[in-house]
C-alpha cells in the first residue's frame, strides 16, 4: 500500500534473465569500486549530471518503442538507470586515481563530464531524431522550462550562501541538488498546466499538485506552482540538513548529496525531453 504512493506509474521490472544479469553487473561494478576506493568530492558528483540526463532519455527512447528489442527491458524504468550507473561507473572506476579537486583535464570530475555528455548527447539526439520523425519537434516550453530552472536555482543558491554560508562545504553537489530539484518541479508544473496530454506519474506528487490545483489562485495561475515551491524548498531543506554531514563524513555526506541530486535530475530531464518529441 505504501509503494504505491511513491512508486512512479511506469515502474516495471524487467523480465527475470535481464534482471539478473543487471543485478550481477551492478554488484560488480559496486565491487569495484569499493575496492578501489576512488575519492568522492562535489565535483565528482556534479560530473555524473549528464550520465543522469542520459538515463532519462534512454527512458524517453523506451517510451518510443525506439530501442531494439532485445534490449529495449534494459531502458525501462527503472532498469535503465541501473544500466546508465554501470557504464558511469566503469569510467568511474577507469579514472579513480585521477585528481578528483579540479575541473583541468585529464582529472576525474573532466572525465566524468565529458564522457557523460557524449553518452548523454548521443541518446538524446536519438530521442530528437525519433521524435522528429515521427512528427516533429517542440522545444519552446522544455526550452523555457529549462531557462527558468537555471535562473530560478541559481538565485536560490546564491541567496542560500548568503543566508547560509556554510552550505558552501557542499559546493557543486549541493548546487546540483537545487538545480535538479528546481528542474523536476517547473518541468512537472509546464507539464500538467501548459501541456495536454501530460501528468505527473509519482501518486505522492500528483496529491502536491492536486492541492495547487484546488486552490482559488488556481484558475489564473494554474496548480503547478505549488509544486515548484515545495521541490524547491526540499531541496534547500536536504542541503542544509546535510551540511553537518559533510562536514563529518565529506565522503558519505557528498555521495548522498549526488542520490538526492539524480532523484530531481531524472525526471526532470526526462520531462524536458518527453515534451520536446511526444
């Protein structure tokens, strides 16, 4: 029963052999990892952001029915972030000596970002491709939707610094939190007030957005709004709650930071990308 308020509609196992095998990847490359024991700063985890947007769009091409099928159960939700975290990971494990402070190729943050961008401009130009194909594009909301995320988080960001100067331990993990966060919550709001055709699939959200949408200020403002508040206000409320922990345990603290980041970043690039080609 409890499941079913957090548990997204489209979450489906896939069939037993795929998900073995999955698991038996996963496994080994957390394996690996934990025995070479690479560092874990915020510029780490902010460099995994594109493998996150990856991920979601490999979901999109799911949806399209666009993946071959003999390994389209990969790509399914949530199997394909599963999938993205074992590539990510092997990089991972390939630079884990590498200078984890510095944004300076060749170091491990560099890496990181570049190999994510290339894997996540790859699938999400498949998913542009497919979508144009099959009747065009239409990138103005997601375009918009994504301008307003970066502005919107970085003046939170900068007010939260201001406010808190400590969450300033956090650096770009607790930025990405923000961003992430702010991303899923306007992307939801275009999604249900602008969009047709569109809804939040998380039961849990749909109660949030429900709420906005029963409101007197709904009919002029639409229900999203309140969404994007409490996304937004989460997210503050995670950085600054996981300040301390940064601080006493930078390596933990930091890798909590990233989860909590790709929760937000998920779905909110896969909702930009959704509505760009569906």
């Amino acid at each position: 029963m409890y499941t079913a308020l957090v548990l997204p509609s489209g979450f489906a196992l896939p069939p037993l052999p795929y998900l073995l095998g999955l698991l038996l990847a996963v496994a080994g490359v957390a394996a690996l990892l934990y025995r070479l024991d690479p560092p874990v700063t915020p510029r780490v985890v902010a460099a995994f952001a594109p493998w996150m947007v990856a991920g979601a769009a490999g979901y999109v091409l799911f949806q399209l029915e666009a993946v071959p099928s003999v390994v389209a159960p990969l790509f399914g939700s949530p199997a394909v972030y599963l999938s993205t975290f074992v590539l990510a990971g092997l990089v991972w494990a390939a630079v884990a000596r590498f200078d984890p402070e510095t944004w300076s190729f060749p170091s491990a943050p560099s890496v990181l970002l570049l190999s994510g961008a290339l894997t996540g401009g790859a699938v999400v130009g498949s998913a542009l491709t497919v979508g144009s194909a099959s009747g065009g594009l239409q990138p103005f909301w997601p375009a918009v939707g994504l301008l307003v995320s970066v502005v919107v988080a970085g003046l939170v960001w900068t007010l939260l610094r201001r406010r808190r100067p400590r969450v300033e331990v956090t650096g770009a993990a607790g930025l990405l939190v923000v961003l992430a966060h702010t991303l899923d919550g306007v992307s939801t709001a275009i999604g249900v007030d602008v969009l047709t055709g569109f809804g939040e699939q998380t039961p849990l959200s749909r109660v949030v957005l429900e709420l906005g949408q029963a409101l007197p200020t709904a009919q002029y403002l639409g229900g999203g709004w309140v969404f994007v508040l409490v996304k937004v206000a989460l997210a503050i409320g995670v950085v600054l709650l996981l300040t301390d922990y940064v601080e006493e345990a930078p390596r933990e603290g930091t890798l909590l930071l990233g989860l909590v980041a790709a929760v937000g970043l998920g779905p909110g690039a896969h909702n930009l990308v959704l509505f760009t080609v569906a």
